[in-house]
C-alpha cells in the first residue's frame, strides 16, 4: 500500500528533522551538521510518487524552517526540485544499485544546500558564509551520499515488515494448459 | 516529459512557496510556533532518555569518586560563599560611593534561568531555542548570557513555552562593544565566519586602535538592548581592512557556545 509509504517518509522526515536540532555531537565534530531531508527525497523520488515527493518537500521544508533562523518556507522549493529531478529521470536510474544511491545522494547533498543559500541570498537574507562553508557542504554531500543507501534499506525492510507479502508466483500457464481430448491449446 | 498533472503539482508548490515565503512577520513566526510545539513530545522523551542515561552512569560510579567529588564540591562552595560575602561588601561600598557622588544608584540585572533545547539544524545561522516562552514572561530582544555571566545572544523571537536565541557570531546578531584598553575603542561585534564557534570579529575600529592580545572585550551599552559591562571575550589578533580605513580584531568568546546546557536570561536591566 503507497500510503504506508507516504506515512513512513513523512514520519521520518520529521524524526530527521528533530535529530538534527537535538544531538549536535557531529557538529561539534565536523563542524557542520548532517542533513537528512535530500537523502529522503533521493528516496522518495526513486520509489515513490509525485504526492509523496509533494508532501515530504512541503512538510520537511516546514519543520526544518520551524526550528530554525530560516525565513518559513525557505526550504520547501530547494527539497522539491531535488525530489522532482530525481523523479523524472528515474526511469534511467538502477535504482536498487547502491553506487547509483550514493551519486544520487551526493548530488542531493550538495544541491539542496546550494539552492537553499541561493533562495536566502536572492530574497535579502545574509546568512553566515565563507571559506568554511565549502568545507559543511563537502560533509552534507558526503554524508548524504552515506546516507542514503541506509535509507532504502531501513525502507525496505519496514515496507516488508508492514504490508502484505508479494503472492508466490506459480508456474501455471493457462496457454500450455492440456485439455483431454482435444491436446495442447 | 512530465505528466500534466505534474506540472500542475509544480505550479502549486511554487504558489504554496511564495505564499509563505511572503506571510507577514508576525504570522510567520505564530506557524513556526506552531509547527515547533509539535516536536514538544520528542522533547521530553529525549530529556527522559538523557536523564536514564545520565542516572545509570551515576549508579557505575565508583563511591569512592563520588566522595571525591563531593568533597571538591563542598570546598568550592565555601570559596563561593566567601565571594559572595565580599562581592557584597564591595556592592554596599560602591552604593555608599555612588550616593555621595551624586551617582545614579545600578540597578543588578535581573535575571531568570532557561534550559538549552534545540540548535539550529542549518549550517548558516546559529541560534538555539530555550524552553522559556511568552508565559514565562520573555520579549524579544531580552539578553541572554551563560551561566558563567558572559554574553551570548540575544532573543529574536518568541513563541508560547518557548524562545529562539540569536547567538554571538550570528549575521543578525550584532553588539556594540567596548576594548578595556586606555583609548576605550569602541566597535561592533559581528560574524567570523562560518566554522569555528568560538571566534567573532569586532569591527568599525579606529585604523590607530591599539589593540593588543588578551584585551578584555565588554558590551558599551550602547543601542539599548545589553546591559553595560558585561563579558564578551578577548582580544586574540587585530589586522588593518582595505585601504587602511580602519581596523578589524578577532575576539575568542569567553562563552563557549557549543556546549551551552544552561543560559541566564536578562529579563529586566
């Protein structure tokens, strides 16, 4: 069922989205904390569909903006572009191959903050920047190129755990199905 | 090619975006409020999961550690209260001084303590929000220092059980500041930069300051938003801006920032 999809995203974009206020032990470590939305999207956007890649945009932008010094709705645009380009060619991506997760999540960690300091600049903010800032978008990238691989396979597990298991095919063909008296049809 | 339906979607997001993104002021930070007091539960779970870990750690501590400690607790406090007793004593002398100079009599800073909930998940601000609210008596602006009494931020904006502080080092987090030099250079703290938390930069001094390392850096009081006097750092290096106009200094925060559990806030000067 997608909805269960829908819901689990969502459920852990804001889990996300917590985290990364509350425990800054990385920070302090790094020197920038990890973001955990676009390795959600890359997600979204290969396994699930427009509502969803929609809804986690809109609902992870605004809790994120909520706990932070950010203008409310600043990161909705950056996260959906992100999820939109991910959705729109991922008919060409081999989505269950782990390299292809790991780019796909680079670039969304490398995208997300970009456009999202783009947007701050062009609408009058100053938000803090300088030499060290290409050092936090080296880590987000690299840690969303982590990321996102756990991401499907947390996702997998739970979407097994929580819905109906595929039917076992048979290996009954009605075209080769022998009728007495009259032979193979 | 996207479905039409998809374009659709795009459309609405991008209107959903600017709505937003052009809310007034005051309803922004009401939906904020908002949207920030749906994480209350985790709060408490986390403070809960916290306060199990910390009281598990305190039941593997060896005893004779704790006597340790308690011992080293108990000659601290006496060193504190022969402190107090003489930071009195000098309180009442520089009253009696002030009354026959015809000084207006200082007032102590009233303050309140507030816990340390959240930071800022982004890269390019830096602030944290402290579970003290409108009901608990906070407005915007208030000064909020460390436990240790040196300066930290200031408040920005409110909500009902909670605040968000603005921190040193902040781009809109700006402090007129004063050097305890003999000239008394007067500046403007502002961001360093984005990584290393515990340096800001004072600026708009003189190209002739004479600044020089390990200079105490206080608030002047000028602007009306902190008090006087109060500890922001120290002088760590100073060098020349473009063309020699002026002078720039970077000033290590006697605040350590990353590790802020606890903060006072300045609820009246």
């Amino acid at each position: 069922m997608s909805w269960v999809n829908t819901v689990l995203i969502l459920g852990a974009a804001f889990l996300a989205v917590f985290w990364e206020a509350a425990f800054s032990g990385l920070r302090r470590l790094l020197g920038a904390q990890l973001d955990l939305l676009p390795p959600l999207m890359v997600y979204a956007g290969l396994c699930a569909g427009l509502p969803t890649i929609t809804l986690l945009a809109v609902w992870g932008g605004l809790c994120l903006d909520s706990l932070s010094a950010s203008p409310l709705g600043i990161s909705i645009a950056p996260l959906f572009v992100a999820g939109l380009a991910v959705y729109s060619s991922r008919e060409l991506v081999l989505r269950d191959q782990t390299l292809a997760q790991v780019v796909l999540g680079l670039a969304a960690g490398a995208g997300v903050p970009l456009l999202t300091l783009l947007l701050l600049l062009t609408t009058g903010h100053k938000p803090l920047l300088g030499w060290g800032t290409l050092w936090q978008l080296a880590v987000t990238s690299a840690g969303s190129a982590l990321i996102t691989p756990l991401c499907f396979i947390l996702f997998d597990w739970l979407r097994r755990s929580l819905e109906h298991a595929p039917a076992p095919e048979s290996s009954f063909r009605a075209d080769r199905e022998i009728h007495r008296g009259t032979g193979v049809t | 090619m996207l479905k039409r339906s998809s374009y659709i979607i795009v459309c609405l997001v991008a209107l959903l975006t600017l709505i937003v993104l052009n809310l007034p002021s005051h309803a922004g930070a009401r939906v904020k409020a908002g949207l920030g007091s749906l994480f209350l539960p985790l709060l408490g779970l986390a403070g809960s999961a916290q306060h199990l870990a910390g009281a598990t750690l305190d039941r593997v501590v060896p005893r004779r550690e704790l006597l340790r400690q308690n011992e080293a607790l108990r000659r601290e406090n006496q060193e504190l209260r022969f402190e107090n007793m003489e930071a009195r004593t000098l309180a009442r002398e520089n009253a009696q001084l002030r009354q026959l100079l015809g000084w207006q009599a200082r007032q102590p800073l009233k303050i309140k303590l507030a816990g340390v909930v959240l930071r800022d998940p982004s890269n390019w601000w830096r602030s944290i929000q402290i579970d003290l609210g409108s009901r608990d008596g906070m407005s915007t602006n208030l000064a909020v220092l460390s436990p240790q009494g040196a300066l930290v931020g200031r408040i920005s904006s409110v909500g009902l059980t909670r605040s968000q502080v603005l921190l040193l080092g902040d781009p809109n987090c700006r402090v007129a500041a004063l050097v305890e030099n003999e000239s008394r250079e007067t500046g403007v703290i502002g961001a360093s930069g984005p990584t290393g938390s515990r340096f800001v930069e004072i600026g708009f001094l003189s190209k002739s300051a004479d600044l020089k390392p390990g200079q105490l850096v206080r608030t002047s009081g000028l602007g009306g938003i902190f008090p006087k006097d109060i500890l922001i750092g120290q002088v760590v290096d100073t060098q020349p801006i473009e063309y020699g106009f002026g002078a720039v200094a970077r000033v290590k925060l006697a605040a350590n920032l990353n590790a802020l559990e606890e903060v006072w806030v300045v609820v009246q000067q």
